[in-house]
C-alpha cells in the first residue's frame, strides 16, 4: 500500500488558512491530485477541476464531514479531503488509496470529482474494523426492511421527500420522521411472533402526533425461489430511482453508507424473501412499552425488550389509515 504522504511528514507549513505543503501525484492520468499536509499536522489529499464550469450542480453537493473527516471545496474547483484525527491515519491511508486510484482513471474533472466525493461516504465502513465491514445477517434483514419502507414511501410521496423523511441511517430515535409522523421499521422471520426494541425511545411518542410501528417478515431464502432477492438488488434498484438527479442519488448513497452497505463489499451471496405484507401498529399511550415517561432514564440505559405482537393486534390498523397519515 502506497503512503502518498512519506515526503511531507516531517515538512513545517506556514500558519495561515488552508495553506498547505503538497506533492503532486503521478498516477499516470491526465488530473491534478496533490497529497497535503496543513499547519496543524492534518493529512490530506486535494483533487484539482481547472476547466470544471463554477455553474455545474457537483458544487453544490452535500458533503461529508465527521469528527475525523472533512470533505469540502476550496480554491472554487478544488476538492479538498482532510484527515482531522491522526489516530485513523493508517484507516485513512487505506481509505485514500481507494479513492485516488479510482479517481486518477476517471474519464473527466467532472467524473474525477464525482467519484471521490461518492467514495467519500465510505468513510463509516472503513473505521470499522475490517471483519466488520460486513453488514451480518440480521443487520442485512433490518435495512432490506428499511430499504422497502423507503420504496413505499417513494410512490407515495416522491424521490425527496421520502429520502428526506429517512433517518434511520442517522441514528435518529425513529427510522422515518414525516412532520408530526413518525415511523419505527422492525424485520422478523415468519413464524416468529416477537420483535426487539432497542432503546427507550424507539416507541416513545415524544413530540410526535402519531407513530406506527411496521413490522416487515423476511426470511431467508435461496437463488432457486423466483421470488428472492438480495441486499444488492434492492439497492442498485433504488438508486436507479435516483439516477436523473446526482444530488439525490449522492444523498440516497451517504445514507446507506451510514447505515453500513458498501457497493465494494457486495451481497450477492445470500437471498432473502419477504413472504407477507407489512403488519402495522398505530403506538397510543396504552401502547406496550418502555418509554421515558415509565423508567428514570438518568439511571438506566441501554433498553431492550421484546414485544409479542400476538398481544397487540388491537392496535393493528390497515395500509388506508396509515396513508392517510402521511
């Protein structure tokens, strides 16, 4: 692995702004990328669109930035990625080359742009350690059930809005928030008649006017069932949906990077099924759960418990009240 970095480490820079030392990459393509170093000691990598119009939508993109990455524009065409945290530099070296490699073949400034501000959202899985980069079993069935939710919603209320109404990869209390609606999305195998809350918060109404929970049933299943599919399919499936507009199609990516789906990592190697239409519960006061108004959540945390949905069928409601709903 490269360390584009080596001939800048012990290099002093001039306090003063953004300004850096850099080395100029030869990757053998035609782009300017620079390897940096800022006043501070933070590493980083710069991707330079000379002749990129100021006008074009990608400067206008929403982009990352964490407590140990930032991604942003600077110089007007330059793409700047910083390192904010020394610790993760052997994480970031990794990270980096991924990016640079992929960007120095690009056919364009613009698509040298596009790909590493795509790849950038990345970053959630390479701080993870790398036998966890994969999404297991039961955290696939759980964003499938998300990921199905979130195409309901897009017939329902279009492309943006329902992007914009997805939280769930944010780690937000409710997976899906609409106004004064909020959505808790469960995945159970069939058969099974108890689902898992998590936290205090997951049923709790808080400041909403309304909260459904929809449990969807997915199973496990084989590449021989016609009506099977993988995490791979219902995702490059959705972000067909997004194809016509980057900036969606660049959000709709951040998001399942957060909730921990790599395209690198791919899933086509187990199938799943889901057997049966959503179950839906409307959540009332009467409602079974651990909420903040029942337990002293200043001295208890980490909640979870399981409900035996057998024994809330009177809060059941149908497909036409939740719609009515939203």
């Amino acid at each position: 692995m490269d360390n584009y970095w080596q001939g800048l480490w012990d290099q002093e820079v001039p306090k003063g702004g953004l300004k850096v030392a850099s080395i100029s990459l030869a990757l053998n393509c035609p782009w300017i990328i620079k390897a940096t170093k800022d006043h501070s000691g933070r590493f980083g990598f710069q991707l330079v669109a000379e002749s990129l119009d100021l006008a074009d939508d990608i400067f206008t993109k929403q982009l990352l930035k964490t407590s140990q990455l930032s991604v942003l524009f600077i110089d007007k065409k330059t793409l700047y990625i910083r390192l904010e945290d020394i610790d993760y530099f052997e994480i970031f070296n990794e990270y980096s080359e991924s990016i640079i490699i992929k960007a120095s073949q690009a056919s364009s400034e613009k698509e040298m742009l596009e790909i590493a501000i795509s790849q950038s959202v990345k970053w959630f899985n390479f701080l993870k350690p790398t036998n966890e980069r994969k999404l297991k079993p039961f955290q696939q069935q759980g964003l499938i059930a998300e990921l199905l939710f979130l195409k309901k919603l897009i017939h329902k209320i279009g492309l943006s809005n329902a992007l914009n109404s997805w939280y769930g990869p944010d780690k937000f209390d409710k997976d899906f928030i609409m106004g004064n609606l909020g959505i808790e999305v469960k995945a159970k195998h069939s058969g099974k008649i108890k689902i898992t809350i998590s936290s205090v918060t997951q049923l709790d109404l808080q400041s909403l006017e309304n909260l459904i929970l929809v449990v969807f049933t997915i199973n496990s299943s084989s590449s021989n069932d016609q009506n099977s599919f993988t995490l791979d399919k219902i995702v490059d499936d959705l972000g067909e949906l997004f194809d016509k507009d980057a900036n969606l199609k660049y959000l709709f990516e951040k998001k399942i990077a957060e909730a921990g789906y790599d395209y690198d990592i791919g899933y086509s190697d187990r199938f799943w099924t889901n057997l049966e239409n959503s179950q839906l519960f409307k959540i009332e006061k009467s409602f079974p759960s651990i909420t903040s108004k029942n337990v002293d959540v200043k001295s208890i945390s980490n909640i979870s418990y399981d409900i035996d949905l057998n024994t809330v069928k009177e809060f059941k409601i149908d497909e036409e009240t939740l719609n009515n709903l939203i």
